[in-house]
C-alpha cells in the first residue's frame, strides 16, 4: 500500500493515488475552460433572477 492518510486515523492510502505520476494531464480541462462554465452559469442565475424579478 502506498502512504498513510493522516496520524489520527490511518487509512492506508492505495498504490496508484499515493503516486500520481500515471494521472496523463493534457487530459483535464484547462484552468480557462473551468473559469468559463462558472462565469457563464453563474451570469445565467443572475440573467434568470433579475428576469424573474424585474
């Protein structure tokens, strides 16, 4: 098994978590594509609120 999760409770953390050297990053989202579904659903909530209001 790989480390240990924190001293109080010591929950043996697996193999492949502990290194994460396999985890292929030009996989996951970009940091801009995160940003523009919050900005964007985040604008929708606003656009929905004031029309429900207004």
């Amino acid at each position: 098994m790989g480390a240990i999760c924190g001293k109080k409770y010591m929950i043996q953390v697996p193999e492949h978590v502990a290194n994460q050297e396999d985890i292929d990053e030009s996989k996951l989202p970009n940091f801009w594509t995160i940003m523009e579904t919050l900005v964007g659903c985040a604008g929708f909530v606003v656009a929905l609120i004031i029309s429900l209001f207004a």
